[in-house]
C-alpha cells in the first residue's frame, strides 16, 4: 500500500512538474504592456486604421485625451517621466531648452516608467524614434553607441523620418538601412516587435515607436498608390482665420491654390503612410496570440502629437493650442479594461507613465505630475481632474529642427494652455489671450477671450498659473480639480 501511494504521489508531481511552471511563465502576475506611439498622427487618420477601430471596439477609447506640448520632444519627454515641460525642462526639439540633450542633462533618463518596469522585473524594449538628438552612433558620458538606463532591448534610430536609409543602434551595434523595400522602417521595426514578442521572457514591456506618418509622409511600397484622390479635410475651419486670433495668425492670407493642392498630397500620404502602422499593429496582435501572451497583454495606442492641414489657414503643421494639435487618440485594449467603453474625462500623455507602472504593481513616485489612469478602464468613474495643461515654447527658428515650421505653417510664440472637456484657454507671453467655448465653437472660430468677466479671466488665470507651477501628483492633481 505505501510502494502505490509513492508511485500515485510520484506521478502527480511529475504531471505537476510539466505543467504549472509553464502555465506560470505565460501567465504572469502582472500584465505584459505592449505601446504603439505614432509620429504626428492626428486624429482624422483613424478612420483609415481597421486595425486601430478594432482595438477601441475591444478596449476603451479615452475622448478628452491631450498631451502636455503639440510638438515630439516635450510631449515624448512627459510620455516618459510622467511629468509636465516644467518639471522635465523640455521645451523644444533642441537647444538650450530642449531635445535629448537636455532630457539627458537633466537626468530624466535615470527615472523613466523603464527603470522602474525593469526593476520590477519586466523585460523592457525600446525601438524606433527615441527624443530629437539622439543619435544612434552617439558616445554620451563616455558610452559609445549609447543606450539609456531601463531597456533590456534598443532598437532606435536617429533620422528616420524618411523611413529609409537610416542607422538603427541594435543593442549597441549599428546598423545601416538603404533603400530597398526590405528596408522600410516600420516594416523593420514590426519584425523586430514581434521577435521580442516571441522570444521576451514575460512579463515585457514593448514601446515601438514609429517615426510614420510624419514628414516626409513616406509610405510602404505596398502603399503609395492607395486612396487616390484623397483630399485634405474641408471642415469649417479650413482656410478660415478665428475671429479675434492672436497676432501671429492674424494677418495669415487665405491659401493658395497651390498651397491647398501640396495640403490635399499630404493628406494622401499620410493616409497611405498610416497604412504599415495599422498593419504593424495587426501584426502585434497575432503574434500575442500565436504565443499564448493575449490575454495578458494591455495594448496602448497614441500619437506624440496632432498635426494641422489647412485649419485655421495654416498649411502643414502643428505646435499651435487649437485641437487639431493637442488632441490625439488614445486608446488600450487588455485585461481589466472594459470593451467598446469610451472614457471622457481629462487625461494627458504625463499620466501614461504613472499608468504603467500602475499596471506593473508599482506604485508610481509621488513626484510625477500625472496620474494613473487605471481607475478609468471600467465601472463607476471616480472624481477626476477638470482641466489640462499645454505648455509650449516658441516661435521654433531653427531650420535644422526636423519639425521646423514651414512658411504659412504657423509659428506661435511662447505659450500656457488650460483646456477643459467645454473650453480652451491660452496666455502667450506677449500678453495675448484667447478662449474658446468649444461646447458652442468646436471648431474654433470665434476667441471670445474679450467678452469674458474680470472674476472669469482672473479664475481662469489662477487655474492655469496653479498648473504650470505645480510640482508632483497631489499638487498638480489639486490644481487640475
């Protein structure tokens, strides 16, 4: 009797022994996170994204999602801390108060969601378009190829805005890119995803950041003859000043002929441009399934910033505070985020840090100025902040900044915005102000900043002032109330 309750024990240990430490290694505690963050994708390119429709049908759409300055650097530099321009010091795409050299400086890279996720075990990897600067073949603080703190994986370039002849630092090896159609980057860059994908010990975290659809607008080869005829959007801002603008969009002249045929060309290229992205996402997906990580995996979708053609009259761009810019998409689909839901309350690229880690079993540093949005992804919506914050540094007079604004583009001066779910506020540092109802004006058209009470303007101007002097969660989550 004892020899058979040996052997009955024996065998369940063995058949315990081949499956729980399997099940165990594709099911971890905490979800794997996987995020697609685009290049100037506005939100009007979503209809031409299948793949993008399908993830907010399977997860949440967040509908007042904006981020903290309409241009890369400052916006990816709070997407990563967690933290407003003010606190990170990044401004711009360069120079004395921008770019990856200040991010560097001042020694933001050493407390990113990265560190914290690898020091809680993830397997974190990066790959595609890091902050303006960077340089793959770059030797920073005597590292040579450089690769900053928090990712186990690097796949960046530096100028891949053409998505072709480029340089991608692949864990410290460099390698260069031509011309052929294998070499297209985000095409690149989905095969690279999808082997971390497939070989990464769980938990990962999995950032590809696409540098499509930004100019040049360059599309997959499969792809530049889609959608022809394409025009850019004719709403009812295009090619029409707001009444009351502010000085440097005041005198913009109607646009050309020529100017709205070179909008319409981009339009149809960013649709095409987009086209590899979505797929690339679709691609992510299968391969989460194919190795058994789906159902553990929060997928995050967004863009950096929005981008304008022909709103407001202003020809390529972005920088300015009007929704076209600030405004983008954001969407997550996983575990615990409650399908085809759509989540109006004010969030920010800065709460995606605190997010992560949140979803990590971290409890995000006080000192962040976001929030995690996890409250948000199902049942009854808890109090929430008001208001959001923009700050933005101009007009950009560099010509070598990739996002440098083309004539007619619009250049604004050195700005603070406070945008609500109903209104946009904006102060320039010249003493201009505009306000927006946007519950009666959504698209723009009329700065009634001018009709606006004394007790109005000076409560306004309190809450923006609270904003963008406040310093971590608490205070700037009672200044956002």
């Amino acid at each position: 009797m004892l020899f058979r309750r040996t052997i009955v024990v024996v065998l369940m240990l063995l058949v315990a022994g081949c499956s729980t430490p399997d099940q165990a290694a594709v099911k971890p505690a905490h979800p794997n996170i996987v995020f697609v963050l685009t290049d100037d994708l506005s939100m009007n390119l979503l209809q031409y994204m299948p793949q993008v429709q399908q993830l907010a049908k399977d997860g949440a759409s967040f509908s007042n999602y904006t981020v903290t300055d309409s241009l890369c650097c400052p916006s990816r530099s709070s997407i990563f801390t967690g933290k407003f321009p003010h606190d990170t010091g990044v401004f711009t795409n360069g120079g004395k108060d921008g770019g990856f050299k200040v991010f560097h400086q001042r020694q933001n890279e050493d407390s990113t969601f990265a560190t914290a996720l690898q020091k809680a075990g993830y397997h974190t990897a990066m790959m595609g378009k890091y902050l303006n600067g960077y340089q793959p073949n770059g030797t920073v603080d005597g590292q040579q190829d450089y690769v900053p703190p928090g990712w186990n994986d690097w796949y960046v370039a530096g100028n891949g805005y053409p998505e072709y002849n480029y340089t991608l630092n692949a864990n410290h090896q460099l390698e260069k890119h031509g011309k052929a159609p294998s070499d297209y980057l985000t095409d690149v860059l989905a095969g690279r995803a999808r082997d971390v994908i497939s070989n990464a010990k769980q938990p990962f975290f999995l950032e590809i950041a696409t540098f499509a659809p930004h100019s040049p607008y360059t599309p997959a080869p499969q792809d530049k003859n889609k959608f022809p005829g394409l025009k850019a959007p004719r709403d009812g801002s295009y090619d029409k000043l707001p009444a009351n603008a502010p000085p440097w969009l005041a005198k913009h002249p109607a646009l050309t002929p020529k100017q709205q045929k070179a909008l319409d060309k981009a339009f149809r290229k960013r649709a095409q441009a987009v086209q590899s992205v979505d797929r690339m996402l679709g691609s992510l997906r299968d391969t989460l399934e194919k190795t058994g990580a789906a159902d553990n995996t929060v997928i995050v979708f967004s863009s950096d910033n929005g981008y304008h053609l022909g709103e407001h009259r202003l020809t390529a761009g972005k920088q300015t505070a009007f929704e076209t810019d600030i405004h983008v998409p954001l969407v997550m689909a996983g575990p615990g985020i409650k399908a085809g839901t759509t989540v109006p309350q004010s969030v920010q690229n800065a709460d995606l840090a605190p997010t992560f880690e949140t979803l990590a079993g971290l409890t995000p540093s006080a000192d962040v100025d976001g929030r995690s949005l996890t409250p948000l992804f199902g049942g009854t919506p808890p109090t929430w902040r008001t208001a959001s914050l923009v700050e933005h540094h101009g007009p950009d007079t560099d010509p070598k900044d990739p996002d440098h604004p083309e004539k007619g583009s619009g250049n604004p001066t050195t700005y603070e915005a406070l945008r609500t779910a109903m209104a946009t506020y904006v102060e320039y540092s010249d003493g201009t102000v505009e306000y927006y109802d946007r519950s009666k004006d959504p698209l723009q058209l009329d700065n009634t900043a001018s009709s606006l009470s004394s007790s109005q303007r000076a409560a306004l101007h309190a809450k923006l002032q609270a904003l963008r002097s406040c310093h971590g969660q608490d205070a700037c989550w009672k200044a956002a109330a």
